[in-house]
C-alpha cells in the first residue's frame, strides 16, 4: 500500500496494540502496570529505577527502527530514510532532555545516557524521538516512541566497610 505523506514504517508490529485504540486499554492498563515485559514501546531501558546520576542504557527491539518512509515521487516505491538521530528526554510533567543517541544503519539505536544528578526522585515517562535529517527529504523528520515508565529513586546512601 503507497502512503502519499510519508511517516514512519507502516504497521510496525509492535504499535499494532497501540493502534487498536479503545478496544484494548484493559490490556494496555494490564501491560503498563507489568512494566518493563510491557513490550508495545518498540524500545528498552535498563535499569527501569535508579537514582540520580546514574547511567540507564536504552536500546530498539528489532521490528521498531528509527527511520522514515517517504514515496519516491515517481512510480510510488516507498523509499526508507535512516534516522540520525535518537533524542532521549525525561517528563513529569515537563520535558527534560537527558541525552541523544547515534543511529546504526538499518534504523537500529542503543546506548548509555545519564540522569541528570539534580533530577528530583519520583515517577516519570522516558521518552525517545526519532529525528530523520535527510537531504533527500524536504526538511527534518520527527516522531516520538511510546514512553516507558520510570521511577528516579533516592540517592543510595554511601557504603562504610568495617576494618
């Protein structure tokens, strides 16, 4: 099927769930409250909780690259774009961006980015973005994963060991 607008790869697996709107909140209610074997945000952080300024890796599952799909212009083939970019930020409710991540060739992206160490502890969503910057396109391309929950948690207090 050709997309006239362009936009990210057209039913992508894991935001089936998320496309089937109200007739599956009873289970997306069930899956967010499973935390992180909630599987429908096409990505993964780990550790799901940690305090600030510690080092929280995220990476895509396979069938969610960053990418953009735009018709060629002429017989309609869709055209893939690798995104450039995966913007990393933390909301409760505002934004606060937290770092960017590279994106691999095929659309694939991971790595490490730290909470910043004056972020207040509680509960808040992570949140990535794929940005697209091609010139082959007419401008930069964007849109936002699914959020996953995450709890920043008081600071450890500092170990003693007893000689």
């Amino acid at each position: 099927m050709a997309h006239r607008l362009g936009g990210p790869r057209p039913a992508r697996p894991s935001h089936r769930i998320a496309l089937a709107g109200a007739l599956a909140a009873p289970a997306l209610a069930l899956a967010a409250a499973a935390g992180p074997a909630a599987a429908t945000a096409g990505w993964t952080a780990r550790p799901v909780a940690a305090p600030p300024g510690a080092e929280v890796t995220l990476r895509s599952d396979a069938s969610s690259p960053c990418e953009w799909w735009m018709p060629d212009g002429e017989g309609g083939e869709m055209v893939r774009y690798d995104g450039t970019a995966v913007q990393v930020s933390l909301r409760n409710p505002g934004m606060r961006p937290i770092g960017t991540l590279p994106v691999r060739p095929g659309g694939g992206w991971s790595g490490p980015v730290r909470l910043p160490a004056t972020v207040t502890p509680g509960r808040y969503g992570l949140w990535v973005r794929c940005i697209v910057d091609h010139p082959d396109l007419d401008g930069r391309r964007s849109y936002d994963f699914d959020p996953l929950a995450f709890r920043v948690t008081d600071a450890s207090p500092p170990t003693t060991t007893s000689l």
